[in-house]
C-alpha cells in the first residue's frame, strides 16, 4: 500500500479548512508520515499574492531545500496555482544563477 499517494484527495480542494479535521485517525502502522502536519494555508493566497518574481530571491529561498530542489507542496502547502508560480520563478532564478540548480560539492 503506498502511503504517498493518500493526500491527492484533499489536495484537489483549494479551501484548506473544511476538511481539517475529517481525518485524524488513523491506525498506527508502519512508518509514521514523513512531514510534520500543519494547517495548509497557502502562505501566498494569505498574502494575496498575484506575481512572483525570479527576483525575489529571499522568498524563493523559503522554497528550495539546501540542496537547491524545489520544495513539494506537501512540505510548502501552497496551492497549486502558486506552487506552479514558485516553480516558474525557482527555475528562472537559477537561470539566472540566482539559485543553483544543485548543492555545491563539499567532499
Ligand atoms: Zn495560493
């Protein structure tokens, strides 16, 4: 049973907050799920946000992991529209090598 793909479902709506407390049980097996829960508001719909830029490098960098990908939305929580939006912008950024595309070598 691949434990990956169960959050499709509430991903689908872009309201984060009728279905919040719908699930919350659920039977301990396995390993637990990988990223901390949080209340998914995405953090650009709150600030009404309607264009990103490649400039804006320091909130892109909220975005990239250290190693330089581009973070899920399930560890974001933005919606798809804006995740779209961060993802356009992190790979302009990098190609204007205002990101890097991967972590520098450290050996
Ligand atoms: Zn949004």
């Amino acid at each position: 049973m691949a434990e990956e793909e169960r959050t499709n479902k509430e991903d689908t709506q872009a309201s984060g907050e009728a279905e919040q407390t719908q699930r919350r049980s659920r039977p301990q097996r396995g390993r637990g799920r990988r990223y901390s829960r949080r209340p998914r508001v995405c953090q650009f719909c709150a600030d009404k946000t309607k264009s990103l830029d490649y400039k804006q490098i320091d909130l892109l960098k909220r975005y990239v992991t250290d190693q330089g990908k581009i973070r899920s939305r399930r560890e974001t929580g933005a919606c798809a529209k804006h995740q779209r939006m961060v993802a356009k912008a992190v790979k302009r950024a990098r190609h204007m090598a205002l990101l890097p595309f991967a972590a520098e070598r450290y050996r």
